[in-house]
C-alpha cells in the first residue's frame, strides 16, 4: 500500500482556544492556499447549542486563521435523508482539512459506525488531507473509545467501547485519551480525561495486552505526519504513551521519527524506545512534593534569565497542577501553603520580567500572558477568588488589563485597539 500523504493531528483540549492558534497555522501552512477546511458536527448532533458550536468554530477560523470553515452536517444518521448523507460525505471527499471536536464520542461512534465516514476519512488522510481530532472526537479514533460522560457523570462501571481504530489502520493500534493532564476538579483527580488514576488503572487492566494509551495534555496536539515520517508534538503540554503503568512522555515541542513512535507504541517500555522521558509510574519514583516545588521554581528561574517562552508557561501549568493535585492528599496539607507562595513569587518574577519588554511587542508576550489566564481560570473554576485575583493584579500593574466576559477572559495593553481572546 502506497505512504499515506496526509496528516492526522490528536488535539487534547482547546480546539479553538488562542492557545491552538499556532497549531491550526501549522496544519494549514501545509496545505495550499485554496484548500478547503470543513467542519463535521456529529459529536455534538444531539446538543442544542450544535449549531452554536459550528458558529463559534467558523468565526474562530474566519478571524483568527483567515480561512473559511464549512459544514459537514452529519448531527444523526438516522434522522438524514440519503440526499443529505450525500452531501455530507462529499463535502467531506472535497476537503483538505477536516475538522471535528467537542461533543460526546459515544454518540459520534453511534452515528459513524456503519457509514461511509470513517472510510472517507482514512482515504483523505491517505490521499493527503490534514484530519484535525480533538477532546470528545479525538476519543474515537483508537481500536477502543472511553465512555467518559456515562462513567463521569452517569456513574457506570468503567468499560471500553470499540471505536473507529482509525489509528490503527497508520500502525498505531492504541487508544487515544485526550484532557490528560486536567486540573479542574481542584480537590478531586480529574486527569485522564476525568477519569481520575483510580480508575485509569482499571481501565487498563481491561484493555488487551498489547494496547497502550496514547494521552495528550490540554491545548497539546500530537501531530502524526506520514509524508514527512515523524509526530511532532506541540501547544504547551505533552503526549504520554502508557503501557499498564509504565509510561514514556514526549514534551513540547519534541518530533520524533515516525517508526521510533510506532515502535514505542508497539514494545513495552523496558525495550527502550528512542526519544522521551521513561516514567516508570505515574508517582512511582517521583520526588517530594517539596523537592519537586523546589525544582520547578529552579527551572521558571533559569527560563526568566533567558526569557525563554515555552518553559515559563510550562513551569506555571506543571506547578499549577502539582498544587491542585495535592489539595487534599494525606501528608501534603502542610506544604501547600509555601507552594502556593512560591507559585505566586513566580507570578510576581513573571511580571517584573514583561515590565521590561517593550509595549510594542504584544506578540511576543501572548503566549505567557495567555499560560497566566489559563492558570487563572482554572483558579475561577475552582473557586481560588484570592490566586485568581492577584494574577490579574499583578499583571495588571505592568499595563496588561484583563476583562471578563460572557464569552470569556480577554485582555489587552493598556490603550491598545482591540483585545486579545482568552487562551483557557
């Protein structure tokens, strides 16, 4: 069979955050100026607010991609007529890029399975097509699908659904779980997609040997490109492979050749696969809470020194989700409080260093200013009103002003036209 020429792009979160604008451009770069980028809304057929999400979509691409999106409408199998599924699956065959995201995956695999989608999608990938999957459909394309509303919020027994194995017609027979690294439940785990480790841990036991988890970080993309041979990863998180507890993880903006990421998919992580970070467990072998404090703030300190984006923001988000992971954890109660101190001095170092840029470089600062409002909508979630507040403070006193909206945070410098999208 002849190399696929496209590109299958796993987004984890943040499919049409600013934090995924980088991406988008990347994936659209590649592809001709006249390609055609079209939207499925099967995942989210069933919600009211369906076509508000393809509104939302089409304006995100429209303003911030300078690309029109059109509409693939697929919202239920059974309720189109064979002249509509028609349309559908040739405004599909006619796309360059395509694009599906939120929703439920069980209802998408509902409503997929049976049809003539999933063969349109492995045949434009294969032709050359760029297939961008994120959060809810990114579950559907492994050999099997987590049905996290039924167990998140039904209560159901965890257990697997078969999903589209699209993956695993590229040689990647694995399952994909999006959201892995989410913080939002603040006390509580809600990491793996809300599953929580617990219960990934039975999940695992319940895959059959031989099928590892692909997990990808909020506002991440694991790019898998099959005309250049390698999986780039990129946003401001990372991709994990994980067999039965071990695991390997590849950070930002690592790109890996694509026969050593399908080796390490395939092979335990004993045999070494080239590239990554092993991880023997989750926690197994991890340092303290306070050693590891310590060396995230060592870290944000040497970035700041070199001004070096990608590992400020990533130092925020991992002692973010260190603090929010240890609420509440026997025998940590005690060092929250100097964590907590110690994320806010980073805050404060952070914002000593943008009062030193010039103001006439908002670019170069969106990328930190968005990875301050993301922490800090995760803080409003949470109901952290005093952490939240004090980064829009302190922020703010270095000229970055911070509204809240309807639709979201956004900011911008002070007397600046215009403003800038919230990036959480």
């Amino acid at each position: 069979m002849a190399i696929p020429r496209g590109t299958i792009a796993i987004l984890g979160s943040g499919e049409t955050a600013d934090s995924m604008v980088r991406v988008h451009r990347y994936l659209l770069g590649r592809l001709s100026p006249a390609a055609r980028a079209v939207f499925i809304d099967t995942p989210a057929g069933f919600q009211m607010n369906a076509d508000d999400l393809f509104d939302k979509s089409r304006e995100y691409f429209l303003k911030r991609l300078n690309r029109p999106l059109e509409r693939a409408s697929f919202r239920s199998a059974q309720g189109l007529s064979s002249y509509e599924a028609e349309r559908a699956y040739q405004a599909l065959r006619d796309a360059d890029y395509i694009f599906v995201g939120p929703g439920s995956p069980t209802y998408a695999l509902k409503n997929w399975v049976g049809t003539q989608i999933p063969k349109i999608l492995e045949e434009r990938v294969r032709e050359g097509a760029c297939f961008v999957a994120a959060s809810a459909a990114a579950l559907t394309l492994g050999r099997f699908t987590l049905p996290v509303y039924e167990i998140y919020k039904v209560g159901e027994e965890v257990h697997w659904v078969g999903g589209l194995d699209l993956l695993g017609r590229f040689g990647l027979p694995l399952v994909v779980i999006p959201h892995w690294n989410n913080a939002e439940g603040g006390t509580h785990d809600t990491r793996f997609c809300y599953m929580g480790e617990p219960r990934l841990v039975r999940l695992e036991t319940l895959l059959p040997p031989g099928i590892p988890i692909l997990g990808v970080d909020e506002h991440t993309a694991c790019i898998l490109d099959f005309s250049a041979d390698r999986a780039l990863i990129r946003g401001a998180g990372g991709v994990t492979l994980r067999h039965g507890g071990e695991q390997t993880v590849y950070r930002r903006g690592e790109e890996i050749p694509l026969g050593e990421f399908r080796r390490a998919a395939v092979s335990s992580p004993a045999d070494k696969p080239i590239g990554g970070e092993q991880v023997r467990t989750i926690e197994a072998g991890a340092q303290p809470f306070r050693l590891r404090v310590k060396s995230l703030r060592e870290d944000f300190e040497r970035h700041l020194q070199e001004f070096r984006s990608e590992g400020l923001i990533r130092n925020l988000l991992d002692l973010d989700q260190l603090i929010w992971k240890a609420c509440g954890e026997s025998g940590e109660e005690e060092n929250l409080s100097g964590a907590r101190e110690i994320f806010r001095g980073m805050i404060v170092q952070l914002g000593l260093r943008l009062a030193e840029v010039p103001g006439d470089t908002p670019s170069a600062l969106a990328p930190l200013v968005e990875a301050l409002l993301e922490v800090r909508e995760r803080l409003r979630s949470a109901r952290q009103w005093e952490l939240a507040d004090f980064i829009r403070d302190r922020i703010g006193q270095v000229g970055i002003v911070v509204e809240d909206t309807p639709q979201g945070a956004r900011w911008r410098f002070d007397g600046e036209a215009g403003g800038k999208g919230r990036s959480a």
